[in-house]
C-alpha cells in the first residue's frame, strides 16, 4: 500500500447573490474588532461579504464547516417548522441585510398583551467554536445579538431565534458537539438604539467627522 498525501487548494464561494455596498456584518465586525469584542482566535465571525480578504485556510476551514450546517440545518430541519430558508436581501438606511431565515408563529409577549397573536420571528443560524458553558444566557454575544436585532429592526418584528452549533460543546471529554436554541423578544427601544448606532457608525465611515472611531459601545 502507498499512501501519498494530497493537497487542495482551498476557497470559499464567489457566486454570492449580494449587492454591492454596505451591509450590516462588515459594519459588526468593524466595531466589533475596534472595541475588543472580535478577536484574532475568533475567525468564524467573519463574514462573507469580505470574502476576498480571507485567504487563510484555516478561517476558510472554519467558515465552510458553517456554511455546510446552514445548507443542512435550514432546509432539512427548520423547513419543517416553517421555516423559510433565506427569504431574501433586505436594505434598509442604506444598508444591506441577509438574514438566514424567517417564519411565522404563534407567542404570548412579555406583558401577554394580546394573548396568543401571530408574530415575525427571524431565526439565525450559527456553527461556533465558542464553549457552551461560556455563552450562557447570551447576554455577552454582543455581536450575534447585535445582528439579529439589525434583522428585527429592518423586518419589522420584535421577535428572532438563534440556532447555535456549538462544535466543540463544553469542551469536556469526551467532546461532543451540542445544539441550542434560544427564542428571543427585544424590545422596540433596543431595536431602535442598536440600529442608531449602527447607523451612526456607517455614516462615520462614509462621511468622516472629527468623531473617532473608538467608544461606540460607551
């Protein structure tokens, strides 16, 4: 028996279906890299839309394992909850939003009125590294919370699902990957100053002032 080994040559898809300017993960990442929030070890938060900055192999690794379990995921398993797979690009502000999926259902909201009415529910779906134990009650995701109250905010709703893989689960042995699911409600103030700041940032870029770039989160 001889064994050779063989390498590829490894690249992510250039066929992407988004339009050219702004969207709202660069704008994510951008302040997220800026405040401390996204770091080097933490290369599966990057984004497809800066596909052609990433040319090393092991984000690409990282990002194609998230890529493989969306086009799972999605339409295999939410499909059957109703679950849209990629209804479409949105823009809103000025900015570009793709959000992995959508449906309709039913909830009680946080003060159960009214009781039982049908609601927008956006649903994001995630392949991390990050430990189970770690993440807890996503309170310290500020990047994934910030994207889905984006989605919310330029949709119309209140209401999201998050849909994490965690590859690695709780990094106890035997390793093991683990699946969880949050339903989430915000309300309609931190919808409303999550998209300013964005929105403020973008406009920053764009059209510089004497504003630094730094204390965003402040």
């Amino acid at each position: 028996m001889i064994v050779t080994p063989i390498q590829f040559d490894l690249f992510l898809p250039q066929d992407l279906d988004r339009s050219p300017g702004v969207h709202v993960s660069s704008i994510i990442r951008c302040i997220a890299i800026e405040n401390g929030i996204l770091t080097n070890v933490e290369q599966e938060e990057l984004s497809l839309v800066d596909i052609r900055e990433i040319t090393d192999k092991t984000s690409i690794l990282r990002m194609s394992l998230g890529l493989a379990w969306e086009q799972y995921y999605i339409p295999v398993i939410l499909s059957r909850y109703g679950v849209a797979d990629h209804p479409g690009e949105m823009e809103y502000d000025g900015v570009f939003l793709t959000h992995d999926g959508e449906s309709v259902s039913v909830i009680i909201t946080v003060d159960h009125q009214p009781a039982g009415r049908m609601a927008l529910f956006i649903h994001e779906v995630k392949a991390t590294y990050k430990s189970i134990r770690t993440v807890g009650d996503l309170s310290s995701q500020w990047m994934w919370l910030t994207q889905m109250k984006a989605y919310c905010k330029a949709r119309g709703t209140r209401f999201a699902m998050l849909h994490v893989l965690f590859i690695c689960g709780n990094y106890v042995f035997p390793i093991t990957p683990q699946l969880q699911a949050w339903q989430i409600e915000f309300t309609q103030q931190e919808l409303d100053e999550t998209w300013y700041l964005l929105k403020e940032y973008k406009n920053n870029i764009l059209y510089p002032r004497n504003a630094g770039a730094q204390g965003w989160l402040e």
